[in-house]
C-alpha cells in the first residue's frame, strides 16, 4: 500500500468512526478528555493500520477502553505520588516548610518533577536529562528557568504574620545540578 492509499483508508476510518468513538470516550469522561482519547485512539490507528479489521469500530472501541483505562490508572498514580509528597513535605520538613509546598506546588509539572528530580532524587543535571528524555542542554536551561520561578514563587507567598527569617531557604547546592 503506497502512502497515497494509506492516508485515503486512514481518513476513511476517521470519517467512518470518529464520531462514535469521541460518543464512547465522552459517556466516560469530560469533553476534553474525550477529544485527547479520540485523538489516541486515532494515533494507534495510524500506527496499526495494517492491522485494523474490516470492522473496525469494535477494535477502535476496544483502544479507546485501552486508552482509557490507561489514563486512569496515570491518574491515580499521579494522585497517590501527590499524597505521597505531600506527607513527606510534611512530616520530614520542619516549621515554615509549607512555605515551600506551596511555591512548588504553584510550579508546572515540568518544573517541579526537574527540581525534585535534581533536589529530592540527587540527579545530576546530565541524569535528569535522560529521565526526562532531553539533552543536558536543555535540562539545565529548563533547571535554571525553574529555580527562577521556583525563587519568585517564594517571594510571592504571603503568608500573614510569618517573618522572612522563617521563610525556607532554597539551597544553591542542592539545586543546582
């Protein structure tokens, strides 16, 4: 099959089917997440097209279930490693640690996981790179921006009636890669 046909049978399925699966994934999840399953769904077809039966909307059906099932086991785990950290933020920090939390938690994803990978974990910057799968340019540019957002983060908490001095110190060798 030449990539003319390819992409002709793969916007026929598209057409065929597209509909009836974002219809499954929305009965399930919100619309947003509807439309990210259906586009999943739609990826694995490209990528399996080969192997998509003549009646396929059993089997893109069948992927969408995968792909559900997928996010939500990722979403639990998300959740129980949130609790996970939050418990360890709060029983191996001492007072004014919250201050912390609360600027790591105002950080993207993206930010907090290089941070902790570097500060929690002990990565260096090069190891960070591979879990994150970038080059060590880009993770210690990424480090740099995140402990700039990380500090103003810290400088915007205001917590009533707390001094400065109780203010946790982000600390440089720990941090920086």
């Amino acid at each position: 099959m030449d990539d003319l046909e390819r992409r002709q049978q793969f916007e026929r399925l598209f057409a065929a089917h597209a509909a009836a699966v974002r219809a499954y994934a929305r009965r399930r999840v919100e619309a947003a997440v509807a439309d990210d399953v259906t586009s999943e769904v739609f990826v694995v077809a490209w990528r399996r097209l080969e192997d998509v039966p003549d009646d396929s909307l059993p089997w893109l059906l069948g992927c969408a279930r995968r792909v559900l099932l997928h996010q939500y086991r990722r979403s639990q785990r998300d959740a129980a490693l949130l609790e996970r950290l939050h418990d360890a933020t709060a029983r191996s920090r001492p007072s004014g640690d919250h201050v912390l939390a609360d600027a790591l938690g105002r950080l993207s994803d993206g930010d907090r996981e290089l941070l902790l990978l570097i500060a929690w974990e002990g990565l260096a910057i090069s190891q960070a790179a591979k879990v994150l799968g970038c080059s060590r340019n880009t993770a210690a540019v990424r480090a740099y921006r995140a402990r700039k957002r990380l500090a103003a983060a810290l400088d915007r908490t205001d917590h009533p009636g707390e001094h400065p001095e109780s203010r946790p110190a982000v600390e440089e060798g720990v941090l920086n890669g």
